[in-house]
C-alpha cells in the first residue's frame, strides 16, 4: 500500500473530499491518501482533526512529518494558490512524486519558481484542472485548429483555468496577446496564439455549463461538450502519475495558462486594449 499525504489550506474543502475515495478506487486500493496537514481549520466547516477523523486519515503536525512518511504528495488548496509556494517548499525539495492542485500559482513568477525549486530537486512536479482529461477535449482533431470559442459558469479569478487549460493543450503554448472584452458580470478575455490563431472564453452564468466551438482553416467546425467523467479520468492520470513518475502536462503549458490568467486580470482594468504576454519560455522542466 503506498501513501499520500495531502497538505492544505484547510482540508475540510471540496476536492479534499472527493479525492481519498477516488484515488483508492482508481489505484484499485493499491494507493490511499493517509496523512495529511492543513494550516488552519475551515472558517464554516470542519476543523482539520474532525476532518481527519471522518476519513480515517493521521493528521500530521508539520508538513515536514507529512512529507517524511508519505510516498506521494499532493499539495491542495484549489481556491487559494497564494499559498500554494509556501505550502510546497518542502514537498518540491522531497524528490517525492507531488501534484499541485489547480490554480498552480497566483502568477507567472511564482509558477517559474515553482517548476526550477522541483527541478532542482528532481521532484516530479505537475497540476492541471480536470477539464483537461475530457475525453471529448483528448480526443478531437488537433491539426488545422483556427478559433475556439468557450463558454462556462464560475468567475473569472478560480474558474477561467477550466476553459483555459483545454484551449492551451489544443493550440499549444504560444499565446502572444489578451484583451479584455467582457462586462462585470459576464468576464470575457480574447486570447491570440502565434500564426493568427484565437480563443475566445466567456464566463455567462453559474447556469452556463462547459461548451466549446472548435473552427478549423477547412471551415468546419465541431461542438464539444464534457459529458464525460472528467474527474475519474484525471484521477486515472494522477494514479498513473505516482506510478510511474510520468508527466502528461508539459509545464511550459502550465506556465503559459497561469501568465493568460494573471495578464486577463490585468486586462480587466483596461477592457478592448490589447495586453502583450511575456515570450513563452522555452526551457522543459519536465
């Protein structure tokens, strides 16, 4: 049996809920998350001892006491990636597969700092949102994509990573501009990739589910909705993940997705200009 240790914000938050049942299913009971640190309690739910109680899992006092008995490290906190550097000094220094939940870095600096403290370190190191395993996002035709248009529920600031993580795996990493072209209620961003290549992502509603149009140079265009299990299917890649140490999601992507992020929010404050991106770093670390 090999463990996982979980460290958080607080635990008692939804994907630290849903994850340790998952993951022992998925792994076929071969992997069960069994530690787990959290920096303060829930302000309206559990606290992290009950937490730990109601799952069966051994609250840790230290991150280091987490690290130091776990094979395998996620660090959570979904809703509040400002924590997510303090939160893995220590496990990116462990040399100890680790995933970091979505958002990855509240900016592009903190996502490089991130991925080199790993690499120093040879700690396999990767975060995606589940949106990225769809199958229906796997499978379609990549070649000869043109413009995506995407719509979906949430606010733009925990939420927009669900419709750019998909566009990012389709037209690659090579965003060049952003402008803002939404309204208060509705956040809209206009993203350019290299050779004339756009996405559009909408955010219209709690009501609005998942949708994406892909138009290609042919003229054609197909409509993708995610009606399959996404999250079984990223917690299918993550067991794989600690398995075999393989990455799937190349961290160029990922730091590209989080510079798109924190240049649209940029970009709010100065709607229909065009906000130039940084170049795409080129270096892999993984």
């Amino acid at each position: 049996m090999k463990k996982i240790g979980f460290i958080d914000y607080y635990l008692d938050e939804w994907h630290a809920n849903k994850y340790p049942e998952w993951i022992q299913s998925e792994s076929g009971g071969e992997m069960q998350v069994a530690y787990a640190y959290g920096v303060k309690d829930a302000e309206n739910g559990l606290s992290n001892a009950e937490w730990c109680r109601r799952n069966n899992v051994k609250l840790m006092n230290t991150i280091e006491e987490v690290v130091n008995e776990s094979d395998y490290l996620i660090v959570l906190s979904p809703d509040h990636p400002e924590q997510h550097e303090a939160l893995a000094q220590l496990p990116l220094q462990s040399g100890k597969p680790t995933y970091m939940d979505k958002t990855f870095a509240p900016d592009r600096k903190a996502a490089i700092r991130l991925f080199e403290l790993a690499a120093q370190h040879g700690t396999p190191l990767y975060s995606s949102s589940a949106l990225r395993f769809a199958a229906e996002y796997v499978n379609v035709e990549r070649s000869g994509m043109k413009v995506i248009s995407s719509w979906g529920p949430g606010a733009f600031e925990n939420y927009s990573i669900h419709q750019i993580e998909p566009i990012v795996s389709m037209l690659g990493p090579d965003a060049k501009r952003v402008m803002y072209i939404g309204t208060d209620t509705t956040p809209a961003l206009l993203i350019e990739f290299t050779d004339g290549r756009q996405a559009i992502i909408h955010h219209l509603g709690e009501d609005c589910p998942f949708t994406m149009a892909v138009n290609y140079q042919s003229g054609s265009c197909k409509i993708l909705k995610p009606e399959s299990d996404f999250f079984k299917l990223f917690i299918q890649d993550l067991v794989a993940f600690f398995s075999t140490g393989h990455i799937n999601v190349p961290s160029t992507q990922t730091i590209s997705i989080i510079t798109i992020i924190e240049y649209g929010l940029k970009a709010a404050a100065c709607p229909y200009q065009w906000i130039e991106l940084p170049e795409r770093l080129v270096k892999v670390f993984n």
